[in-house]
C-alpha cells in the first residue's frame, strides 16, 4: 500500500474549500479562548505582554483580564505590564478587500493597560523598548506586511528563550504576516519553533479561511545583531533586564 507524503502547501491549504461552503459546519476555537491560552503558556516566561493592532480594545480586554484572573493564584503575575499599540487612525494602506483608513476609531478607555499611540514606525521607539525590556508575549495584529514587519524588527532586542508570538491572521487570503515573519526570521536569524495552529474566519473580508499560528523563540539568546541598533545607554539599561 503506497501512502500520500502531505506536502506543506497542502497541509497549510486544509483543502478545505471557501468560507461560505463550512462557515455553518465548523466551529473554531474563539479569539478570546487562543488569547486566553496564550497568556496561560507566557505564565512562567519573563517579560511583559504587548499587542500591535489594538483597534477597539477587545482582544487587549481578554488579555488582561485573564492576566488579572492568574495574579489571583500567581503574585508573580503582578510583575507583568501590558502595552497596547495602534494608531487608532485605522489602516494606512488597503488589505485584501478592505481600504485605507479602516478600523479608525477613537483611542479606547483600558484600565491597567498602557496605550502606545502612533503608526509604528513613530511610537516604537529605542525609548519604549528600554521602557519594556522584555517580551514575554506578544500579539500581532498588525494586518499589513509593512506593519508587522515593523513591529517584529522593534521586538527583536526585546525576545528571549521562551517568548510567545501569536499571529491573528498567519495564513489566509493574503498572508502579508505569514511573509513579514519568514522574512524577519531570516534576516535577524532568530530561531522558533510552531506551538498551534488555530483556524478561523476570514479576515480583512476575505474569502477563504485564515490561521492564527503561536510561535515560541527558542533558546535563551539576546539577538546580538539586533541591539547594536540602540544607543549605547539603553542598551545597558536593556541588558539590566536580564
């Protein structure tokens, strides 16, 4: 009996056919549980949580409130911060069917979270990521190539053996994120590994479904190539944090 070897495409693709065909057959795990999760694994990784693309501020909600909920049983959870980082001006460029200034709106009300206001290549700045010192989870949900790639370069400094990255929309329609982090990866180097996999609906009014994808960076290494890039004082104050 010969068996079919599963090529990646075909394993990525899920043959699964477009949304309008299983939106009523399949059900995915919710945003709000895979945030949930996430939070749960960082638990016991060092650093502080922060998500690029805030838009109104529900998934930051889940995050905090179930970093909230672990500070009942876990003390050392009070040491962890949340940062929020959006431009709140919405989309700079269009994405998939979706046009330039979607998702503006105005900047939300978040108890217990700080708010980094400005398009990323303005707000992450080498003084926020002294400010921050460590990852130990990040949520990209950043939509655009250009963004996300932004926003991962900023990271790099800032991730060490165990820190969590989830991608909102990995794989779908367009996988501008999907592109951003092969890239990233390759140029910084940076080693991680593939925790889950999540389905879910189309994003940016797609057609056919996306994927959520949680990865984990390997190894305990500061990213040498990476911190050059900050000026000398902060990058002491950086390395203090470690």
């Amino acid at each position: 009996m010969t068996h079919h070897q599963v090529t990646q495409e075909e394993w990525l693709a899920g043959r699964e056919g477009d949304w309008t065909e299983q939106r009523s057959k399949v059900t995915y795990p919710s945003r709000a549980q895979v945030l949930e999760l996430a939070v749960a694994l960082a638990r016991p990784i060092p650093g502080h949580i922060i998500e690029f693309g805030t838009w109104k501020g529900y998934s930051t909600r889940v995050i905090r409130d179930e970093l909230y909920r672990s500070r009942l049983w876990d003390p050392s959870q009070w040491k962890k911060r949340i940062y929020a980082c959006d431009s709140f001006e919405g989309l700079p460029e269009s994405y998939e069917h979706l046009s330039a200034g979607t998702f503006a709106t105005p900047v939300p009300r978040l108890r217990g979270v700080r708010i980094v206001k400005g398009f990323f290549e303005d707000s992450l700045t080498p003084e926020l990521a002294a400010e921050v010192g460590r990852v130990s989870f990040a949520h990209l949900d950043a939509d655009l190539e250009s963004a996300t790639t932004c926003a991962l370069d900023w990271l790099t400094p800032l991730l060490g053996g165990g820190s969590l990255l989830l991608f909102d929309e990995f794989f779908g329609e367009d996988p501008a994120e999907c592109r951003a982090f092969v890239d990233w990866t390759k140029r910084t180097g940076i080693r991680t590994t593939l925790v889950a996999v999540f389905g879910r609906e189309p994003s940016g009014k797609g057609e056919t479904t996306d994927r959520r994808a949680l990865f984990q960076v390997i190894g305990d290494e500061r990213h040498s190539k990476a911190l050059p890039l900050l000026p000398v004082r902060l990058r002491r104050k950086l390395a203090s944090t470690w």
